[in-house]
C-alpha cells in the first residue's frame, strides 16, 4: 500500500496510508491531509489512486505544487517522489509498486536472438499463409482484376464523380489517404 509521509525541515510529522481513492491536501480542515501554513492554499492539491498508481493534480494553488523540485499540474508518482507544498514536504512511498515490477520483470522470458527460433518464425508464418489462402472466399468475376498490371507496377485507383459540377471527372487515387471536400467541412 501506497503512504505519503509529511515532513518539515526533516522531521516527520504525519504518516498517511493510501487506502481511498481521493486525498485532497490543504489549509483547510476540510482536507484529507491537512497543512496549517500560509504558504498553503485552501484546498491545494489531490492525489487520486485508481489500481495500483497514484496521480497528483495541483488545485491551482497560488504557490504551485511541486515534485521533485518541478513544478506541475498534473503528475505520475513515483516510489520515492517528494511533493512540496508550500514550506512542507510529502514523500510518496510504494513498495508494493517496486515489488510488482521487480516481479513481472523475474517472470519475463528472455528470448537469445538464434537461427533456431528464427526457423520456428519462418514456418509458422508459412502455415498461417497456407490457412488464410485456403479459407479467402474469391471475389466475384466482375469484380476480380489484378493489383498489378503486366509490367509489374501497381495498378492506380480511381475516383469517378457522377453528378454535379464536376460530373465525369476521374481523380487518381496515389496516397494511402485522399481527402474529398473542404477541410473540416463534412
């Protein structure tokens, strides 16, 4: 579980563990994590927790709330991040964090770079070019044309306009997307 510990010149003053999704932090004794200091505004900052990861979020405090000595508005925490606020500081501890990355990294499996597995590849993607050849439905005879004509080139698309101002002229279709009409226009 997830603790902000508050600190003043060093010495600790509070411990907060981070069993509920929202800490709001402030003057105010309305807040969560309460700081009676000028230099704090009412309602300064918010952690939320959603999972296993904690964000802060400052409330548009008049002397900003920093981490890591950074100013921010919006924020990831990290094990061991500090947050300062006003003259105070919050130090986000995790281990639990740490431990679960340590642990999905020891159940990751290293593959060796090897003509062995590169074999293995190979054949798999010919048996999965064999199974999608024999289960493509062919297309209709009016509709089937080759992609590419005789000399090797691929075959261009077109765009016919079939009313309007325009009406009989043919568009190439070259680019992977081709816009119609006015930008932003629908």
């Amino acid at each position: 579980m997830a603790r902000l510990i508050l600190s003043l010149d060093g010495q600790v003053l509070a411990e907060y563990n981070m069993n509920k999704e929202r800490y709001t932090v402030g003057r105010l004794a309305d807040n969560d994590i309460r700081i009676d200091n000028a230099a704090v505004s009412g309602h300064h900052s918010l952690v939320i927790n959603i999972l296993n990861d904690s964000f802060l979020e400052d409330l548009n405090s008049t002397n900003g709330t920093y981490v890591n000595g950074k100013l921010i508005k919006k924020h990831a925490l990290q094990n061991g991040d500090v947050i300062t606020v006003g003259h105070h500081q919050l130090r986000f501890v995790d281990q639990q964090g740490v431990e679960a990355d340590a642990d999905e990294f020891e159940k990751t499996m290293v593959l060796q770079p090897g003509s062995q597995s590169g074999d293995k590849m190979a054949s798999a993607h010919r048996a999965i070019e064999a199974a999608v050849s024999q289960e493509t439905v062919r297309p209709r005879a009016a509709a089937a044309r080759p992609a590419t004509d005789s000399g090797g080139e691929v075959a261009v698309a077109k765009l016919q306009v079939l009313s309007g101002a325009f009406a009989g002229r043919e568009l190439e279709l070259k680019k992977a997307l081709t816009t119609l009409g006015r930008p932003g226009v629908q």
